[in-house]
C-alpha cells in the first residue's frame, strides 16, 4: 500500500488540476497540465508530493523529460529527508509547523481548547458517515475565503478521501448540529493535518480547538506531526492560519518548493521576457 498522498486514487482524484502520470522512480504521481502556448508541464499532487528517503529523483526527471514534458515543479514533503539535489530550482516555499515531542500548546490555545470541549462535543467518526457535512463545511470555506485552484476540489475528490483506509474524521457537534471537522493520518512515522473547515457556530464556539486537540491526542505516539504551513503561497506574517497552527506547534520546517526544466529550449522560448521568480516562469 502507497503513502495517500502518492497512490493513484488520489492523484486520479485530482483531475480538476492535471491528468495523473505515473514517476515509478519515485513510487507516486505528477499532474500533467495543457499549457496556453502549447505543449504540457507537471506539478506535484496538492499538498505534498511524497518522495521516498530512497527515491531516484534524477532518474524520475529524466522519465518525465522522455514523457515530452516542458518543466515540472512539486513541493517534497519535507520530513522525508529526500536528497532533492537533482533539481535545479530549490527555494524555500512554506513554514510548516510541526509537534515533536510532548504536546504543549500555548497558554491562549490551552484556555480556547479548554472552551472548545466545553461548548461542543468531539468524536472521531468516519468521513463516509459524514461527507454531506464535510461538503457543507468546504463549501461554506471555499465561499468565505475566495479558495480557487488546487484546493477548490471537485466532489469526487472527497468521495475518494472517505475510501482512504488511512484517513480519520474528528467532528465537533453543537446540540445535533456538526460545526466543524478536520482530516488527519498516519503513514510511517509521520502525522499529516490535512483538511479542516468549521461554520460560523464552530468559529464562535472554538470548535477548531478543541478538534485539533482530539485529533493531537488521538495520534500521540504515532510519530512527528505535521501541522502543515498558512493559506495560500509563502509566509504571510498576518496569516491567521499559520498563527492558529503555530500555538499547538513546538517545532517548525520549512517546505521547499522545487522543479526542473525538462525541454530547455521550449521553456526559454515559453518564458522570455517573463522571468519573475516563480518557477515555472511562463506562469508566472
């Protein structure tokens, strides 16, 4: 069985953003996109793309250049201490914020997880028991903070989420009403934070809290946690997210984002006269 993040189901979930590609080298998937110019490039599944410690990177590049491919970029899940050598673009992306250890939140996050149970009821439940909830609660996000592209998934994505043997639910219920919800699993030593999304009830009563408080509980012991970074690209120091993340935190890592030019000489013609810093610049 594959890492969630690199089987097939999931890449082939991800639709709305590319067309699955298998890289045997290193046991998972890109996404293939069409390019407005002509020709296509590939990006790393969202959030993560998972590269084994023993993956042959150099020998994957090589697969997708055979594949016709112009560039390909991916963020490497940065706790699995893969030599990323072989790529020629390597830039520092996003802070993730890790538990490592003992888990002792902040004095504000103790006294909202404290309120959090107080005011709502928390269960581990299945997704599959769950998903019109979820899909309610996604959808009230998307909505409210504009999400576009990657994370703007396509219903059948969640389906798939809820078939993932790995994946865990935690609902917060106020009354018979489900506020809030978030996503996590375990996979070798790590704990992935994926998904959480709560209503106006949820906000006001701190059922994100206390969630992350059970879901911190539940998985003790099963390795380092991986809260993941704050929305959107980069590090916002205004971002409420990565401040909700950071008082649970006792330890950080930051992602990297990398990527190659597979064609060079298409991806000079696609990015002349547009070299900005993002990689790939044609997209820029």
């Amino acid at each position: 069985m594959s890492h969630p993040y690199a089987s097939r189901a999931y890449a082939e979930a991800l639709s709305h953003i590319g067309r699955a590609v298998e890289v045997s080298e290193w046991r998972g998937f890109v996404l293939e996109r069409s390019i407005a110019a002509g020709g296509t490039d590939a990006i790393g599944p969202y959030p993560l793309t998972v590269l084994p410690q023993d993956a042959d990177v150099s020998g994957g590049l090589t697969r997708l250049a055979e594949h016709g491919l112009v560039s390909v970029v991916v963020v490497p899940d940065p706790l699995q201490g893969t030599d990323l050598s072989a790529f020629t673009i390597r830039r520092p992306f996003k802070t993730h914020q890790l538990i490592d250890g003992p888990f002792t939140p902040s004095k504000h996050h103790a006294e909202r997880i404290r309120r959090g149970h107080r005011r709502c009821r928390v269960e581990r439940r299945a997704l599959a028991d769950h998903l019109d909830d979820w899909r309610r609660l996604y959808a009230g996000l998307v909505e409210r903070r504009t999400v576009s592209g990657a994370a703007d998934f396509p219903d059948g994505y969640f389906a798939m989420l809820a078939a993932q043997p790995a994946m865990q639910a935690f609902v917060a219920e106020i009354g018979s009403q489900v506020v809030a919800m978030t996503l996590w699993f375990a996979w070798e030593g790590v704990v992935y934070n994926h998904l959480t999304a709560s209503d106006a009830a949820g906000y006001a009563n701190g059922a994100s809290f206390a969630l992350y408080d059970a879901a911190i509980q539940h998985f003790a012991g099963q390795g380092v946690m991986n809260l993941g970074g704050g929305a959107g690209h980069g590090d916002d120091p205004d971002d409420g997210l990565a401040a909700f993340k950071r008082g649970f935190a006792n330890r950080e890592v930051v992602a990297q984002v990398c990527g190659a030019a597979l064609d060079e000489g298409r991806y000079a013609a696609l990015s002349a006269g547009r070299e900005t810093g993002f990689f790939p610049a044609y997209r820029g």
